[in-house]
C-alpha cells in the first residue's frame, strides 16, 4: 500500500516547518557575506546570494534543492559544500 495523498500533505509540511528556519541566514567565508534564502515550493528550492564582505547589494549565487533535508543542518551542510565547490 502506498502514500495517501493526505500523509504526503503532512510530511511536506512537516518538512517545510523544520527547514524554513534556514531563511535569512547569513555567514562569511573567504571575503564574501552569504545569505540564504529559503523559497520553499514541492522541491524546497533554497537560494544563495553573496556579496564582498563590506558592500551593498546581494547578488545571486546559486542554489539547491532542499527536498531531501528534513533539519537546517542538513540545508547547510548542502549549502556549505555549494559555496566550497565554487571556491
């Protein structure tokens, strides 16, 4: 017997409850100030931003899909190895 439509309702929410936390997190690494941005959706897109430690304006840096995290620590870490691969 599968998933009902009602317990899948759940769990994503579920999901979404724990990791919308991430929202509006912001850290520095080499020289740079990000900010992650929790956009939620089916996917759970998340969006990084980042600018030069100092300025103004954000600018877009990339993103991942969250759909397989349940805690922010798992987001993190996802987006952590996000921001390294580029370094």
């Amino acid at each position: 017997m599968g998933m009902s439509y009602k317990d899948a309702v759940l769990l994503l929410n579920a999901q979404d409850r724990n990791i919308r936390k991430v929202n509006n997190t912001r850290f520095v690494e080499d020289g740079y100030e990000y900010r992650v941005t929790y956009r939620g959706g089916f996917a759970s897109y998340v969006a990084i931003d980042r600018r030069k430690v100092g300025k103004r304006k954000f600018e877009y840096f990339g993103g991942i899909g969250a759909y397989k995290c349940w805690t922010v620590g798992e987001v993190m870490d996802l987006v952590m190895a996000e921001v390294r691969k580029a370094a």
